[in-house]
C-alpha cells in the first residue's frame, strides 16, 4: 500500500506550479483523475472516474487536507513508523503516540487552513461543472478516510496478530543464536 492525501480540487492553486507539471494535452480539469486513471489527453469519462476511486479505495491509506494531523498519525501508526526518540516496544507504545501528535503538530503550526467556497456563487458554478469527477473523487477519498478508521490495523497489531509481537521477536532471536552457536540450523 501505499499513503496519499487528497485536498479539495478548488485548493489545487494553492501550489502554483502543480498545473504547469501536467502535460499540454491534458487540459485543466480533473487533474486528479486524469492521473490516477493514466489518461491525460482527450476526454474522460465514467470509466477513468471508476479506475480513480478503485486506486484510492484499494491501494492508499488514505489522508486528507482538512484531518492532516490525525491522517499523519493513523498512516504512521499503520505503517509502524517510530518517533526519532521513540523506544517502538509494546511497552513504550504510549510514550511514542504523545511524541508522534506533539512532533505532528509542531509541524503543522504553519501549514495553512483549509478554503472555503461559496457554492451559490457563478465562479464555483464554472469551477466545479469543470472539476466535476475531481470533487467527486474528494468526497470518495473523505469517505475512504472515515471507513479506514475502523478498517486499516496499526502494524503492532498486525504483527500481534501474525504472532510477532515483541516477546516473540526476542525469543526468535534467542533461538537463533542458540542454533548458530550449536551449528543446527533453524
């Protein structure tokens, strides 16, 4: 799996340049569909839409603009990232989350809010019959964000699970040297 973060399309022009890295063909709309579905030229459809959401659905974890300190935190906790003092044990668990949210949101003091439209006005009429798929993709990916919540497993428990937590680990660790130093092979 891989994680991504997804902001809403009328915030694409809070980076400047990220329209000048798309292709000449492919036009200014639906830049996030037009990616994730691979088809930057011409027009797209309900097809290249579907493939979208199949990517954000089935290979991100996903994280949003708008819940970036908590998306940071469940994407790291997934995939069993460690706080630089962090110990990474079973024991230490507790001690590493109150590093990882202080060390996120010290980060995240200056990141800028979240935008606001006014959805009755002419321009967000204009903006959004030509980003339709894109907003629809954003809602899918606030959607993802929400189920992942009860469905991506932090990588302690999958290791727990798997019957790889930390007492095993260091009993695996044990028995291999005890096998290296007695010339048997595990």
């Amino acid at each position: 799996r891989m994680f991504s973060f997804y902001r809403h399309p009328i915030d694409y022009d809070v980076h400047p340049r990220l329209k000048e890295k798309l292709p000449p063909e492919a036009g200014a709309n639906n830049f996030l569909t037009r990616l994730l579905s691979d088809v930057h030229s011409g027009d797209i459809g309900f097809k290249e839409l579907g493939i979208a959401k199949q990517v954000i659905r089935q290979v991100t974890v996903t994280g949003t603009r708008d819940l970036m300190a908590e998306s940071l935190f469940r994407i790291g906790k997934y995939f069993g990232w460690v706080p630089v003092s962090g110990t990474g044990t079973k024991d230490g668990e507790e001690k590493d989350d109150i590093i990882a949210k202080s060390c996120i949101d010290n980060q995240l003091q200056a990141f800028p809010g979240e935008r606001y439209a006014d959805h009755n006005s002419r321009e967000w009429q204009v903006f959004y019959n030509a980003n339709k798929m894109d907003c629809q993709l954003y809602e899918l990916a606030r959607s993802t964000w929400r189920a992942q919540i009860q469905t991506i497993i932090p990588l302690t428990l999958q290791k727990k699970r798997a019957g790889e937590d930390d007492e095993d680990e260091e009993d695996g660790d044990e028995e291999l040297q005890a096998a290296a130093e007695g010339g048997r092979k595990v």
